[in-house]
C-alpha cells in the first residue's frame, strides 16, 4: 500500500508538470452511525405459562433435564415486613439489613429480593437503591406480608377476594419509591400456599416462586450452620430463600459471606431468578 501510494504521488507529480491534472483521490466512505439504529427493546422477564383452569404457575427451581446441568444459582432474599409491624419500626426494631446489600454488591452477587409493600413504604430510599441497582431485581411479596392460606405460621390471613388487591398494592408501594428493577413473580408469605390461592391470585399475572434450599438463617444465631445447610443443598439449577431483615435473621450476611466463595470455588454461577428461569 506505501509503494502505491509513493508511485501515486511521483506520477501525480509527472503530470502536473507536463500541464496535466493530478487524479482527485477517491472519496472516503461515511461510517453509519450507531446512535443512527433504533435501540433494542428492553428485555422481558421469563413468566411460566398459566396452569390448568388459568391456575398461577409455580416454580421451583431450574430443570436439570439429561446430561451435566450448568452450573447456576440463585440467591433469593426476603425483605419481610408485616402490615402490622409499624410501631415496632418506630420503636427501632429494624426490618432491613444494608449490611447484606452492601456486602452482595461487593462481591458482585446478582440477586432477587423478593419485597414487601410495607417494607417499601417503610424503607423508600433502600427499595430505590436496590430497585434502581442493575445487580438485583425485585418481585412481590405481597403487601401485608399475611398468609394466602390458614394455619401458615400464625400469620393473618388474606381473604380470598382480596388476595389480588394485596398484591397489586405491593407493586404500587414500589412505583411510589422509586423500584425500577420490577419482575413478574411473587412469593406466598411463609410459603404457604393452595390450590385455592392459585385460583384466586390468578388475575395478578405473575408467576410464584418458591425454592428448593431452605438456608434456615430466619432467627438463626449461627452463620456457620446457616452456611453449613445452603452449601449441603445447593445443586445445579437451585433458588435458594433468604432474609433481608436485620430482627428476623441477623446472622445472615455472616452466612453469605461464606457461601459465596465457596460456591464459586465450587465453579457455581449466580443469577437472578429471571435468569434461572429462562433455563
């Protein structure tokens, strides 16, 4: 390309002095610009189609189908609130856990926090900051926090033909704060859950989401047996349930800690539930 170009310029040079005129050199294409295409729509999180009669889905955790399962997990943590809990907030019992926050977001876990209304409206600034972080997504976990069925846990129970307005008043206390990062999924406080509940939540469009590794951090007092249960039961494709409530479970960023290196030494991937889902 030199040589050609040095012979351009000597016989450029030659016809100038004889009277003639230099060729004009090519013209240099325009590159298209990127800001000129159309950005791509954002993503839609993966739901599960309805179950029979338009029954709620319900998943669990990742099919492992034939063959070596990839390695992946997903850490998921409750942000628990009851709707009757609002003197104790007032009184200093404290429902959130930035500790946990702070500690996922250095060592870069992604995360699904599965949050109540309540705990929305009683830590606006912390659902923003968690729903407006790319590292988590954050789901329904009602808004009262009450059961879906009797005898769960001795929570109060939703009436049947309230159980959509509960949880479509969870997903509004998040736009009132600001949550960005908003998935279609939902968690039954304590779990707990019919066929009733499925029939009855079935106007909400979401899909449930339970687990298959129990961490038992909720009033644990030892991060060591925390750890000690999540890394006995972890297995490609599992969703593992968690706490986001300094009262309820105060050992478990302690626990997190030690199940995250481990795991990765282990070669485990995490994700978010969405991910997890997509299979």
């Amino acid at each position: 390309m030199t040589v050609l170009m040095a012979a351009g310029v000597v016989i450029g040079g030659a016809l100038a002095g004889c009277g003639g005129t230099a060729p004009a050199p090519a013209p240099v294409p325009t590159p298209t610009s990127p800001a000129s295409a159309a950005p791509a729509p954002p993503k839609k999180p993966p739901t599960m189609a309805p179950g029979p009669a338009g029954r709620t889905p319900v998943f669990e955790r990742r099919p492992t189908g034939g063959g070596a399962a990839e390695k992946v997990v997903a850490l998921t943590f409750d942000a628990d609130m009851t709707a009757d809990q609002g003197a104790r907030a007032k009184a200093g019992e404290r429902f959130d856990n930035p500790e946990l926050i702070a500690l996922l977001r250095r060592l870069k876990v992604p995360s699904t926090v599965f949050m109540t209304g309540r705990w929305a409206e009683e830590y606006p600034a912390q659902a923003k900051g968690i729903g407006t972080d790319d590292l988590f997504e954050v789901a329904n976990h009602s808004y009262s926090h009450y059961a879906f069925t009797a005898d769960c846990y001795g929570l109060p129970v939703v009436a049947k033909d309230a159980m959509t307005r509960d949880v479509e008043r969870a997903f509004s206390a998040f736009r009132q704060a600001g949550v960005r990062n908003v998935v279609p999924y939902f968690r039954f406080p304590g779990g707990c859950y019919d066929d009733a509940a499925l029939r009855a939540l079935a106007p909400a469009n979401v899909t449930a989401v339970q687990w298959d590794v129990v961490s038992g951090d909720a009033f644990a007092t030892d991060a060591g047996a925390v750890a000690e249960q999540v890394l006995d039961g972890v297995r490609p494709g599992s969703l593992v349930v968690m706490h986001c409530t300094r009262s309820a479970a105060p050992v478990t960023a302690e626990a997190i800690s030690r199940i995250v290196p481990e795991l990765r030494k282990r070669g485990y991937r995490f994700v978010k539930v969405s991910e997890l889902m997509e299979g």
